[in-house]
C-alpha cells in the first residue's frame, strides 16, 4: 500500500475547457506539442504509459491508470528515473469555473527524511512547471519548450541500490593478457563483441557491438594498468528498469604462480521486480562471457554461438534463436 504520511498538492487555474485539458493530458498527439518528446499511452483503468523528454531532459516516466473519469479526473501510479524505485500514486482533478478550469494535482507516497525531504521538493518544482508549461500551451498555443536548454549529461547519475553481481574467476594466464583481453578492441571481439572501439584513458569510452546487433557504450571512470578497471553501464530499460547508469568495476590480482584472479562487481542495481530482472540477466550473461573468456585465453577456442548469442541488456535472445532453429 502507499505510505501516506506526506503528500504533494498543486493548484493551478487555466483559461480552457476541462475538455481541452483532458484532451492535452491523454492524447499522444496533444501531449508531445508541449510535454513530452516520446509517448506511449493506452488510456483505460488498468492501461500502460511511458513519455521521455530527450533532449530537454535523460527522465523517463512510466505509470499505469488507476481511475479515469473522463474530462474530471485521472488517477495513476507513476515512477520516474527522477526518483527511481519510487513508486507514487498522483490524481489529476479538472473543474470548470466559468471561461476557466480549476487543476488540481495531488500525489502521496512520500516519507519523512532527509532524503526523502530533499527529493518532495524536486517533484514539487517539478509539477509546478509541467503545469506552467500546460498552461502556456493551452492559453497561447505556443510550445512552452521553445528555446530551452537542451540537456547533455557529461557524467553518468548513478543509480543507488543495494543488488550486486559478484564473480570471481581463475585465469592461467598473467594480468596482463586478461587486462588487454578487456581493453583492446581487437581482444574485445576475440570472446566477447563483435565490434569494439576503446578509448584508452580515464573518462574515455568503449563502443560496443554484439553479433544481434545490439549496441552500448561505455565510459571509462578508472583505469590502473593491469590491476583495475571501472566502468558505467547503462541499463538502457533492460527488462523495465530505469534507463539510468550502473557500474561494473574489474580487479585483476595476480597469484603466485603467474595467473589471474579476475573479479568483478556489478553494482548500482535498485529494488523491485523490475531490478531482481536484471540482475539475473547480468549475472547470467557475465558467467557466458567470462567463461569463455577462460576457454580464449588458455585454449584460444572462442565457444560462443553467434546465431544464438544475446548482449547482456538482451535476456531473450538465445531462447528466441534457439526456437527459432527449433522450428525450421
């Protein structure tokens, strides 16, 4: 049940029919002339929608209707990357005062704490300019985006969670090998991608390619020849996450008798279903590719399958092609 030991209320009255409003707040082609650059909407009790903002803003929100009355109220769950694993529950009451209508938003959810403290007020403002810029949209038909900055996130937002994948493997052979193995392009493609371009230096980037066409990229946040590796991970929506970052870090510890212990940490997942998800699918796709890592480096034998191979983003894929084979 949702916590209603604090809730976010707003106010606003425009100069239009609560038929125009309702209009501007359900409809995909309404909503994307003032609001949102992305939207999918399936408007009914129990009905889906997901809008993203790019490139004014990296926030993507998802939701499902609780309660339409249409033209009056519409009633819904809401979890934002603003606020991610934080699911909400807002309503949308329209009433009409003669040429105008009476906005009123509600939203509960929300807790006592610092933390919680500092984000109610993020979503307070963030409401207070949804509303302004419904306003401006309905009242002048202008879109309230023109001219605003366009954002481009330098430094990847991590999200905080509490999941972790923690692998640890055995290689015959020295750092060095499986260090290159997970830097170099040309190694990359050997066990891992099909195509790689590395930027060899702290805050550079590695561009990845798997063989179904699926693509990532990287950013290198440490880098200590031979013993460390650190990475963001963009979770990019794999299996209804957040599209936020997350972090993979590689250490490389030699043993005494000249081979490697690689381990690896996958860390920055959230909670909730959504998270548990994805976690089996990084774990299960490091185990693929650092196993064969093992077979390339002592054997030089590559096991992957290229028909059948799925991108640790891509949890589906080697069931889909195998059925796929299956079935011709």
């Amino acid at each position: 049940m949702v916590d209603r030991t604090n809730s976010i209320a707003h106010r606003l009255k425009v100069k239009s029919s609560p038929e125009r409003i309702y209009s501007a707040l359900t409809e995909a082609a309404e909503l994307l002339k003032w609001g949102p650059t992305q939207v999918e909407i399936d408007l009914k009790e129990g009905g889906g929608f997901r809008q993203t903002y790019q490139p004014y803003s990296e926030i993507l929100e998802r939701g499902q209707f609780l309660r339409i009355i249409p033209n009056q109220l519409l009633k819904f769950e809401v979890e934002s990357t603003l606020f991610p694993s934080l699911n909400r529950e807002a309503s949308l009451e329209l009433k009409s005062q003669g040429q105008h209508t009476l906005i009123t938003v509600s939203e509960a959810g929300w807790k006592k704490s610092k933390l919680w403290e500092k984000m109610f007020g993020s979503c307070q403002e963030s409401w207070k300019q949804t509303l302004q810029a419904l306003k401006t949209y309905l009242e002048t038909g202008k879109d309230p985006r023109s001219g605003k900055k366009i954002t481009v996130s330098e430094t990847p937002q991590f999200q905080a969670g509490t999941l972790a994948v923690k692998q640890k493997y055995l290689y015959r052979v020295k750092p060095k090998k499986v260090f290159q193995a997970l830097t170099v392009a040309d190694r990359l493609t050997k066990w891992f991608l099909k195509e790689a371009e590395v930027q060899f230096k702290k805050n550079g980037s590695i561009k990845m390619v798997w063989h179904n066409g699926v693509k990532h990229e990287c950013k290198i946040l440490e880098l200590e020849l031979n013993k460390r590796l650190t990475l963001s991970w963009p979770t990019d929506g794999c299996s209804g996450t957040p599209h936020v970052y997350t972090q993979v870090n590689f250490k490389f510890i030699p043993t005494e008798d000249d081979n490697t212990i690689l381990e690896l940490e996958h860390s920055g997942l959230g909670s909730g279903e959504s998270w548990v998800k994805f976690y089996g699918v990084i774990y299960s796709g490091w185990t693929y590719y650092l196993l064969n890592l093992k077979s390339v480096l002592e054997n030089g034998i590559d096991l992957r399958d290229q028909r059948s191979e799925f991108s640790i983003r891509e949890p589906l894929e080697l069931g889909k092609e195998e059925n796929t084979t299956a079935a011709g």
